[in-house]
C-alpha cells in the first residue's frame, strides 16, 4: 500500500508519458551541428523571489560553461523591471533586432507576448518557453503539470487527515502557474470531500509578502488546519502563526532552504510535511533544448520537466543540497535533456531529476 507522499509524488510524476507534438519525433542522441557562433538569450519577467535569483545563477551557470567550451557564442540573460507583458514584449522584439539566433522565455502570460513570439519565429528565431510559457504555436514550451502540483497537495493531505480547514498561499496574481495550481488546489477540494477553503492570500512566491498578507487575514480566520500554498511562502507562513500565538498547521513547503530548515527543526515534536517545486535549474533545460534545436535536432514542440518532490524520508538529503538562502535545485547537464527530450519523443516515463550522490 502506498503512502500519502508517495501517491503526491505518483501525482505529479504522472507527466512522465508527455503530449508529443504532432507526429514529431526526435533521433535518439544528441544533435551535433555547428552552434559555436550561435547566441541564445534569456527573456525573464521578473526577479523578485529566491526562485527566480536561483533560475538566473543557473542559466548564468549553463551559459558561461558553454561558452567556455564554444558550444554557442553568447548566452545573456535579461529581466524586466515589474512583471509588465508589454515591456517583455518590447524585450523580446529588441532581441530580434540584435540577431538572437534563439530566444528562451520565462514569460509573463502566455498570451500577451505571443505577438513578439510570434515576429521572433517569422524571423527565424528559436523560441523555447519554460515555467511561464506562451501558447504562440510556432514556440516550444517546457511545461509543469502546475496543476499537477496543487492536486498533489490535496492528495497528499487526504491521507493525512478526514478534511479540515485550509488557508491558501497564492503566488503572483495574474500569471500563469499561480492560475494553474490554484485550479488543481480547487480540483483537490472537489475530489477530497471534508476540505475547505476558508481563507486566500496573494503572497507573491516570496517569504515577506506572505508572512505579512497571512498575519492580516489570520484575525479573520477560525482554526486553520492545513496551509496549501506555491513556494517561497511556507516559511513566512508559520512565522505568521507563531507571531499570532496560533498553532502551527501543516504547511506545505515549496523547496526553499528557510521553510526545510524550519521544518527540520520541527521534526523532534513529530512533525511532518511535504515540499515541493519546479527546479530552478529548468533554465538550463530551456538552454540545452534551444542549443539542440539549433544543433539540428528535431525536439517535439511540448516538453514536460520533473518536479522535485522532498519528502520526509529524503528531508535531511534535500536540505544539506539546498544553499542557505536559497532554493532545493539540481544541474541539468546537456546529456541529461537529451535523454529528457528522447524519452518524450518515443512516449516513454521521463529520466529521473539528477542528484549528486
């Protein structure tokens, strides 16, 4: 019989047969064509959580390494100021103006940008989109199933206890991943009769906002038995509570080194949770799978990426592997997303997320 985590885990590990594209099908290996004079450049929408500083030092990682090895020519990185669609758009069409053979994306919306997509393709630019991706057809999307992740939250807590009273932690209103873990999170309720949610909160996938946006609604609220939120939250969530004097829930965690540290210290008095999250290192994912379109190789248009899922077991692992201040993560290696990409292509279960050790 399976665990409450290990059925968390099946949920989210259940992405592992992906959509492949058409009838598009990609030659096992790696694609070995000429990409040393080759520029790829990162458009980001924002930079204002640990996650996304930890997504840029690992494309910043990737980038200068494969420079180093002449593998491409330049790989840059470069963020708006304020989340603003119009301004990646402007972005983005100032990439094409410098010549970008490839654009990967961390988009805002996936609709508000699909025109710049759109002129970057026409243009003969790669574009690969990854975390926030576009819907514009002619890019390629490295997706989670982040609907996936908020269902596998409610399972989770199914087999933790017979319903209870959940306050949600939503992560940055109006883009895409907060509006699809949100609708699994309100699937979740559906399918685990008992649960409810009697309290919601924007707190932007950062620890301040949350701890401050949770201690206003906590005075409004009654016993809360569980927090269901996206990342970067957890930890500003229970200082809400304790700052509150009311007793702790059970959180889920979002992977970063504050919330697994705190959760560690509160394993003596027996508790116990889950965390999980996208990699932040799905960047160098987006990077490797732009460099072999450009290699030549032919990759399906939709992609699916692993979710890295700490569980009690494998906590004190996840925790020496996480820098203080920062996010859980791993290093995605050009063969590795090559082995991703094949697996895909032929329909079969996705490699598991490399681990040191």
């Amino acid at each position: 019989m399976r665990t409450a985590t290990s059925l968390a885990l099946a949920a989210i590990l259940s992405c592992g047969v992906a959509a492949v594209s058409g009838l598009a099908q990609a030659a096992d290996g790696a694609a070995t064509g000429d990409t040393s004079g080759k520029k790829i450049a990162l458009s980001n929408n924002y930079a204002g959580n640990s996650w996304r500083q930890a997504m840029l030092k690992s494309w910043d990682e990737v980038g200068k390494a494969a420079v180093e090895k002449k593998l491409v020519a330049e790989a840059p990185a470069f963020t708006t100021a304020d989340n603003s669609p119009t301004d990646q758009a402007s972005q983005i069409q100032n990439m094409i103006l410098q010549g970008y053979d490839a654009i990967v994306i961390d988009a805002a919306s996936p609709t508000a940008v699909n025109g710049a997509v759109k002129e970057a393709c026409d243009a003969g630019i790669v574009v690969v989109s990854f975390d926030g991706i576009v819907t514009e057809p002619c890019a390629w999307r490295i997706a989670i199933d982040f609907a996936g992740m908020g269902k596998a939250q409610m399972d989770y807590l199914s087999g933790r206890m017979k319903g209870g009273k959940l306050l949600e932690v939503r992560g940055l209103a109006g883009v895409f991943v907060d509006d699809e873990i949100h609708k699994g999170i309100e699937d979740g309720v559906k399918a685990h009769p008992g649960f409810s949610i009697v309290g919601s909160v924007h707190g932007d996938w950062t620890q301040t906002v949350a701890q401050r946006e949770v201690a206003g609604i906590l005075p409004t609220l009654p016993q809360v038995d569980a927090v269901v939120t996206q990342g970067g939250d957890g930890y500003g969530v229970a200082q809400a509570f304790a700052a509150a004097g009311r007793k702790q829930p059970l959180i889920i965690m979002g992977n970063r080194y504050e919330e697994l540290k705190w959760w560690k210290e509160q394993t003596a008095s027996g508790y116990e949770t889950m965390s999980l999250s996208i990699a932040p290192g799905s960047a160098q994912v987006a990077f490797w799978v732009a460099q072999q379109i450009l290699a030549g190789k032919d990759v399906p248009k939709d992609l699916r990426l692993p979710t890295v899922v700490v569980e009690q077991a494998k906590l004190d692992y996840w925790l020496a592997h996480t820098p203080e201040g920062g996010v859980t993560n791993a290093t995605y290696p050009q063969d590795w997303v090559v082995k991703l990409i094949d697996a895909i292509a032929a329909g079969k279960d996705l490699p598991a997320t490399p681990t040191e050790g």
